[in-house]
C-alpha cells in the first residue's frame, strides 16, 4: 500500500510533479489522519472536559461525540463515512496510475487482491483465529471498508464520471424503494406491537424473534423492524454486533458504495486538470452544502439513520465529508498552511497500522494508566477537580498514539496491503 494510504484508503496520490494529475496532496492524509484522531481516543478529551467544566457547551460537544441512538446526525456518525470517502478519493490516484500503467486487467488484479486481504484482515480481527464458530462477525467496520473499496473501485475502472454518477443515484434510490415497497414478516414477539429489537430490549438471539408471522410490513424504520434488519436477522450467520442484526449487514453494504463513490467524485475533481484550486474549493464546499441539504430534506420522509446507512445519511455525511476535504485542501494545499496537520499526516499515512494496533492493545488509552494512573490520578482528581486525572489519561494515550505513527514515518514503515 503506497504511503499516503493506510486503513484501506489504499491508494498513492502522487508524487511531488506539481500538476493536479500527479502531485501529492497532503490534505488527504491530514484528513485521514484527522479522522482516525477520533477514532483512537480524542472523543475522551471531550468527554474529561466535560467532568471537569461541566457546562451547556462542553455537554453539547459531549453529546455530539457519542452516536445517534437511531435516527438523527451526530458528529460522531460522521467518522466511519468520512473514511469511507477519504478511502474513495484515494482509489482515484492509485487506480488511475495503475490503468494507466498496466491497463485494466492489473487494476482489477490489484483491487481485488488488496480487498480480499483486507476482508481477511477484519475476519481476524473479529475473532477469525480465537473464536469458535459462530462467535465471529463477518460483516463489521473492516470489512465494509473491504467491500466498499473493492466494488467502489471496480465501478472506477469500468465505467465513466457519467455513468458512475447515474450508477450512485440509482442505488440510492433503488435501496430507498426496497425499504419502502418491499414487504416482510413483522418478527416481534407479538406483530404489530410497539417494541423495538435491540440488546438493550432483551434481544440477544435470532431464536427470539418470530419468523412464521405471517403480520407482513413494509415502509418502516423502527429498531430491529425494517427490511434492513430483517435481512440480517433471516440470512446472515456469526455473531452480529446488535444481537439480532448488524450495523454493517448485508444490504447496508449498497449505499455505502456510494459513500466510496462520492469520495471518487471527489478525488476526479482534486485529480482534473480543467480547474484551478480555487474553484476545486468552491465545488467541494457547494456539493458539500448541497448534499447536506438534500440529505436533510430526504431525512423527513426516508431518515438519516447510520445504522442502516440510508440514503439520506449517505447524501448527509458525503457532504460534510466534501466540505470538510475542502476546508483541508484550502489550508493544506493551497494556503500551504502545513505545520498544524503534521501530526495528522503521521497518523493517516499509517491509518491501518495504528488501527489494528490500538484495537488489538485494548486501547492507546487503556495504557496511559500505566504512566499517571494510580496515585497520579488519584493526586490529579484530589487537587485539580473531577474529571483532572481522565484528562491527563486521555492525553497521555494519544501522545502514545502519536508518537508510535512519528516513530513509523521517521523510519518510513508503512503497512501496505
């Protein structure tokens, strides 16, 4: 994997030839790197913030740090699908020097490859090598990313921006009308009821559910009882992340393609030749607004719910993924204001490498502890408040984080798949 790539971003954007068609962009590894700065721990920063100056902001932020609890948009959601789209803009840059070097057939040998490694991976991950079966996940955050960048990148290969433009809006439709046309068994205890199927209502297995109603539904978002769900809930084996279903199942796996997609578009514009950076910053920031728009609009009659990454909350996260590559590309790689995101850049061009690592350590965070834990803590919490020694927990596990992707970059090692 080429060094401006890692969690599955596989991808090489260039070298240091100053044309758009091949120069490196920074940006994409600072927002990378951005992204995964939540993902390994920054969420407890606000959260110790929050213990120690409990007020109306710090709770706001707090609470935007913690996912939707189904339908709604939080910050938070917004972390997996803005890899996803980092991940698309990247397959542009890699795939295109491959087409053009090797042609079609050693593209698609070099994307199936890295996907079906990748998928390995997050079998693993999930417990492919501890764990008897059934008590693994085949679908979860590794593997849709596996998914996504392969099907994501073949659609690249085959097919024109045109085409892949109309291929993205019919999924997002299609699987709109899946969910509200097609109908299937109400598989509550009692159809026709108010409950949800969750973990934290009780449902742990299939074998709770009631497969032989013959109560038939359709059109609905409710918990555990859309056809979403049901599909996971009928047809995927191992062990699923809500009991019953999973948040990364079966037919999720369409529109967030589509997410890979529209960090495709994004990485075509980054790529062109025809505009000037400035207006490669008005475009992303327009479509940007656009898609958050229309996303939102969407939500009111099809919701912006992450966990069955509907249609709206793909149009929603495409667009403040497109805003937020803009604001990075404005001050990265065109303003050239390059010291601040160093740090990041460390950290997204070794993304799987520090993901795995802190997964498979417990935590960046869970070993801070060992440096001011304890009596530390304990001193910390007594004299500086509540919430004081969390802080100084926090803080020291992403300097741990940090300093593990500087020691990386320094001697350039990158895991590439």
């Amino acid at each position: 994997m080429p060094s401006t790539t890692a969690l599955p971003s596989v991808a090489d954007v260039g070298s240091k030839v100053p044309n758009s068609a091949s120069r490196r962009y920074m940006s994409v590894d600072a927002l990378r790197g951005f992204d995964m700065f939540w993902i390994i721990g920054a969420d407890s920063l606000v959260y110790a913030l929050n213990r120690m100056t409990h007020s109306r902001p710090t709770a706001l932020l707090a609470d935007q740090l913690e996912h939707a609890d189904w339908d709604g948009f939080h910050f938070y959601d917004l972390i997996f699908p803005l890899f996803v789209f980092i991940m698309g803009v990247s397959v542009v840059f890699s795939l295109s020097k491959a087409l053009e070097r090797g042609g079609r057939k050693e593209a698609m040998k070099r994307l199936v490859r890295r996907g079906v490694l990748l998928f390995i991976i997050a079998l693993i991950y999930s417990g492919g090598l501890t764990n008897a079966w059934p008590d693994m996940r085949l679908m979860g955050v590794l593997n849709r990313i596996a998914l996504a960048y392969t099907f994501g990148g073949l659609l690249f290969c085959f097919f024109r921006a045109r085409a892949l433009v109309g291929i993205a809006v019919a999924i997002l439709l299609g699987y709109w009308a899946l969910l509200t046309c097609v109908p299937f068994p109400d598989v509550r205890p009692t159809p026709g009821g108010t409950a949800v199927i969750t973990k934290e209502a009780g449902f742990t297995r299939v074998s709770q559910l009631n497969f032989a109603s013959t109560n038939l539904v359709h059109g609905g978002y409710i918990q555990g009882v859309n056809l979403v769900n049901y599909i996971d809930q009928k047809y995927l084996p191992g062990r699923k992340y809500d009991g019953t279903y999973d948040p990364e199942g079966l037919l999720s796996t369409l529109p967030a393609v589509v997410t890979c997609l529209l960090g495709i578009f994004a990485g075509m514009l980054l790529r062109s030749t025809e505009f000037c950076d400035r207006w490669k910053v008005i475009y992303l920031l327009s479509f940007g607004v656009g898609g958050v728009l229309l996303g939102s609009l969407w939500g009111l009659e099809f919701p912006v719910i992450k966990k069955i990454w509907s249609s709206s909350f793909v149009l929603v996260a495409g667009g403040y993924s497109a805003i937020l590559l803009g604001v990075f590309y404005q001050l990265v790689d065109v303003w050239k204001f390059q010291k601040w995101c160093q740090p990041f850049v460390w950290m997204g061009m070794n993304s799987l490498t520090v993901y795995l690592a802190n997964n498979f350590l417990g935590g960046f965070r869970k070993l801070a502890p060992r440096f001011v834990g304890g009596d530390v803590k304990i001193f910390l919490e007594s004299h500086l408040g509540t919430g004081a020694g969390e802080m100084a927990i926090s803080v020291t596990g992403l300097i741990l984080a940090f300093s593990f992707v500087y020691f990386l970059y320094r001697r350039q090692i990158f895991l590439r798949i």
